[in-house]
C-alpha cells in the first residue's frame, strides 16, 4: 500500500499544478474581461487634470470638478494607508467616468490614520498648489504612487519635488505654514469618522454626509450608480 502511494503523490503533485495554471488562467481572463468591459485598467493611473475645474473650498478643502455637478463625493483618506492606495483604482476610474465628464465632484480630506503624528505627505501635497498653483491632484496621485512603492523619509521628498518640477529649498519653507491637514482632521472628528478611507457624500452646500446605499468604500461601479441617480 505504501508503494502505491509513493507511486500516486508525483501524480497528485501534477494535478495540483495543472489546477493552479488553470486558477491563475481564469483570474488572467477575468481581468481582461473587466477591462475590456469598463475601459479601464487599474495599472493606468495617469489622468490629465489641466482640463478639470480645480478650486479650495471656504475651510481650504481640496476639489476638482464641475462647480454645477449635483453631486460631491468626500473622501477622507491617507496617504501611507494601505487600504487609500489600493483604493485609488476605484478614485480614478470614478475621476474618469464621473468628474471628467461633469457628473459629480471630488473632494480630498486629510486624515491622519497611517502617519502618525507626522503630517509631511500632507503639507507636501499642499505646498505643491502653493508653490505651481493647479499642481495638487497630479501631486495627489504621484504621493500615493510613491507611498505605495515604499516611502523614504530622507530621500523621497527630495524626488518628490523632482517630480514635480518644484524647488526643494521653496518646498521645505512652504511646510510650515502648511496646515490644511489640521483643519480636515477637525472635520473628520466632528463628523465622527475614525478611519480611512471613509467616503461621504454633499449635496449642493450641504455638509459631508454618510450615504447608507454606499457604505464607507464603495467600489466605482456603486459609485457610477449613485451618481447617475443624482442626474
């Protein structure tokens, strides 16, 4: 019996093995499937802002978008969290589909969850609109890059200013003085969220609101559709 076994388990491996190619193989085809389906691929992560109105609220809220959309998705993330960057390939196909288009308005929240005490990323993000005005979304999109690739402390906001195209020297006098992190942190408390990233909705002027229908991280297809009921 033994033998027998020991004669089974090299086939028993090479089942395995062809079980596995054949998972991998369907995960690959339901990808492109849902590529091909939506358009977008997660990977591709650039978008063009230049073409996107771009304005900071009465507090100094970051949002881009059609002043006129109906409808405003508030967004309260981190951007050493790892959950905000694997959420960002919902954010922008949702930037894409929605804001793009002028269906809707995406506002950026500061909160402090992955970061600690240390607000850097924050003031990084909005010293780049101080110093290149119309520079916080690509610097949106390049912090989250670089902190999902593994951020230095003592070289990356070197590279990052690189990047950019903004003066290191101007960027470390700007820090200071940047405090728009402090103020979406009070927001974030007053409305009693406690982690990110945590989604909201406004209405017109109304204040950030939870949205039942969606939860806190809806996907962009759940995005797509409460958007489109808004219209």
């Amino acid at each position: 019996m033994q033998k027998q076994k020991t004669k089974g388990a090299p086939r028993d491996k090479m089942q395995l093995a062809i079980f596995g190619i054949i998972a991998v193989a369907v995960v690959v085809a339901v990808a492109a499937i849902l590529i091909q389906a939506t358009g977008f691929n997660p990977g591709d992560v650039e978008i063009d802002y230049s073409d996107m109105p771009q304005e900071r609220l009465a507090d100094g809220g970051f949002v881009v978008g059609d002043p006129n959309a109906p409808v405003t998705i508030v967004v309260f993330e981190d951007f050493l969290c790892g959950h905000c960057q694997s959420y960002q390939s919902d954010i922008k196909q949702f930037i894409r589909d929605n804001v793009k288009t002028g269906l809707a308005r995406l506002e950026f929240r500061m909160m402090s969850t992955a970061s600690g005490t240390n607000p850097l990323l924050f003031q990084l993000a909005e010293c780049s609109e101080t110093l290149q005005p119309g520079t916080f979304w690509p610097a949106h999109d390049l912090l989250f890059d670089m902190a999902s690739r593994g951020w230095r402390m003592d070289s990356s906001p070197r590279d990052f200013a690189s990047r950019m195209n903004l003066d290191y020297n101007r960027l470390l006098d700007c820090q200071p003085n940047a405090r728009q992190y402090a103020t979406d942190t009070r927001l974030a408390q007053t409305l009693g969220i406690t982690g990110t990233p945590t989604l909201m909705v406004r209405t017109g002027n109304s204040q950030p609101r939870f949205e039942p229908s969606l939860g806190p991280r809806p996907n962009a297809a759940s995005l797509a559709a409460f958007v489109a009921a808004q219209q």
